[in-house]
C-alpha cells in the first residue's frame, strides 16, 4: 500500500478502519479483523496496528474483549463524526479561510462551487 508520508502510517490506519466504521463495513459490537489480519492487508508491521488500536481504543471506537479481538462500540460512529468535526473545524477550515482570503473569493462564492458540485 502507498501511505503519503505528510502523516504517520498508524494515523492513517486508524483513519481507514474509521472509514469502514462510517461506510457500515464494520458494525457496532462487531468484530474487526485482527492485528496480524489487518497488518498483512495493509502492508505493514503488527505493531503499526496495534498503535492504531490503541488509538482508536484511546478515542472509543474499539474495545478488546481479551482472547476474543476487537470491537466497534456502540458509540463508535458518534465519536468518529465529533472528532473528524473538530479536525475540521480547527485544522482544515482555517487553510481553507486563508487561501479563500487570499484568492478574493467569498463564502457565497464557495457555497456556489459547493451546490454545483453537489448536484453534479
């Protein structure tokens, strides 16, 4: 797998699994595949993932039932929405409201480009 090297692999990791959460590939309370599974589809050492667990454990996502694997919490889609809200929120929208500034372009102008590729 190609991983951009602008953030540490284990983040990505962790964002990946959050994406399958979202996309309801994987489901509260349901079992997610395993360090060594998941290490060998994504190319990369186990401990790597066991840093994204450990991560998403630390944020409420997943959960060990010891001897058995990993799990998505029942709060898990919550948790992830408020957590891509706030890294939005504070890292993405103010790069965003600067290179707006800088271009001229207002946020009547960027709801436009937004409705139109919307509906496209």
């Amino acid at each position: 797998m190609n991983y951009p090297v602008n953030q540490s692999i284990f983040l990505q990791i962790a964002d990946r699994i959050c994406d399958r959460i979202l996309s309801g590939e994987y489901k509260a309370n349901e079992r997610i595949p395993s360090v060594r599974e998941l290490a060998v589809e994504m190319e990369v050492n186990p401990n790597t993932v066991m840093r994204s667990f450990e991560r998403l454990q630390s944020h409420q996502i997943i959960y060990n039932k010891r001897g058995i694997g990993y799990f998505v919490t029942d709060e898990a889609e919550s948790e992830i929405r408020q957590m891509r809200y706030n890294q939005f929120v504070e890292e993405i929208l103010p790069t965003v409201f600067k290179e707006m500034d800088l271009l001229g372009m207002g946020i009547d102008e960027l709801a436009e480009i937004y409705n139109r590729d919307k509906t496209q």
